[in-house]
C-alpha cells in the first residue's frame, strides 16, 4: 500500500511538472489579452473628463471658463494616454521577440497588466489633486511597478532561453538599457516635485514626447 501511495505521488508530480512546461506558452493569446487590457484602460481615462453642467453655463464666457477648469484634466489625460501607449509599444515590441513563452513570463506580463489596470486609478488621482505631490509620487510609483516589471519580463525571456535566435547581444542589451533610462528620466521628473508638481509634469510630458517622437537630434532618438 505505502509502494503504490508512493508511485501516485510521484506520477502526481510529474503530471505538475509537465503542466508547467506546457503552460502559457501563447505568446498570441498574451498579445491579444494585453491588447484588450490597455484598449479598456486607454478608454478609461477619459471618463475622468467631465462636459461642464449645462446650469453652470450661461453664455460663451462661462463655457469658456469651464474649459479653462477643465486644462488640467485634459494635460493628465494626455500624458496618461501617452504612457499608456508607450508601455504598449514596450511591451509588444518584447512579445514580438519572443518565439514562445512559459508559464513564468506569462505571469510576470499578467502582473504588469495588472498594474496597467491601476493607470486610470492614479491619472484621476493626479487630476484630482494635481497641486499635491503625494498624488504625483502614486502616478509615478505606479510607472515605476510598469518599469520594474517590464525589465523582469524581459529577463525573464533571455534567461529562459525564449528569445527568437536572430537576436544578437546587442539588441538584448539595447532593450534593457532603454527600459532601465526611461525610468531614470520618470525618476527625475518625480524629484522635480520638490519645486514644483508642475515641473515634474512638464519635464514627464517633454520626455514622452521624446519617445512618442523620437526626434533625430542630438542623439535624442536613442534614449
């Protein structure tokens, strides 16, 4: 009776081994999961902007000066779609390398959309309270958990040997690179709201441009 208990619970591991090795191996399925989470967060952030109250409007004047409240919001809403849009392009450009997965990426990518979701959570924060810098460092802690988790897939995938085999040390160490500099610049900018939560926002928004562009000027397009 002990043999045969004891062959189950070999056979039992082994049953778990397998599934481990065969699991979230999808890197299709990933993309299509991620490109629905950002879609929804994307589509999310805009619920934050408000139409002025018609009883509140009673001419060109007050709609204007509606409008004038209403800039703030709208300059979050923009940095925030930017952000998401680059960790969108960050990501993909990750899974487009890959030639599968396993079931240890697959979760890391789960955390980082995870952490995705909390994005419209932290923008309505920051649009709420744009002059607090708490409210600022929670966006920024926020792009940081993205950042971190980000770099951990991408070392997960060289570790694991889940890479497509064209790729050359170069394009590997170029990848990590740019992940480890962009969150320096959003670590700057974060310092930067000693002075001023406006000067953090401004120098956030010129870096994103700087990636949403990528301009080819003094090397800019490299960062």
């Amino acid at each position: 009776m002990q043999l045969a208990g004891c062959n189950t619970g070999v056979k039992d591991r082994n049953r778990v081994g397998t599934y481990n090795q065969f699991a979230g191996r999808s890197v299709e399925r990933l993309a299509a999961l991620s490109d629905g989470v950002f879609a929804v967060a994307m589509t999310l952030l805009v619920l934050d902007l408000k139409v002025p109250a018609a009883d509140a409007v009673q001419g060109e004047h007050d709609l204007w000066q509606a409008l004038v409240v209403l800039a703030p919001r709208l300059l979050i809403y923009f940095m925030s779609f930017m952000t998401l849009g680059i960790f969108w392009i960050g990501q993909q450009t990750q899974l487009n390398h890959l030639a599968r997965s396993d079931r240890d990426l697959s979760w890391i990518h789960l955390a980082f959309l995870c952490a995705i979701t909390l994005t419209p959570f932290s923008t309505s924060l920051m649009a709420e309270f744009i002059v607090f810098r708490v409210a600022l460092v929670a966006y920024w802690l926020n792009v940081l958990v993205l950042g971190i988790i980000m770099y951990a897939a991408w070392r997960c995938s060289v570790r694991h040997g889940l890479l497509r085999p064209e790729l050359t040390a170069a394009l590997v160490a170029a990848m990590e690179r740019r992940i480890v500099l962009a969150q320096m610049l959003y670590g700057f900018g974060a310092l930067l709201c000693v002075f001023s939560p406006y000067w953090s926002i401004g120098f956030i928004i010129a870096c994103q441009l700087n990636y949403v562009i990528a301009p080819r000027i003094l090397g800019l397009d490299r960062l």
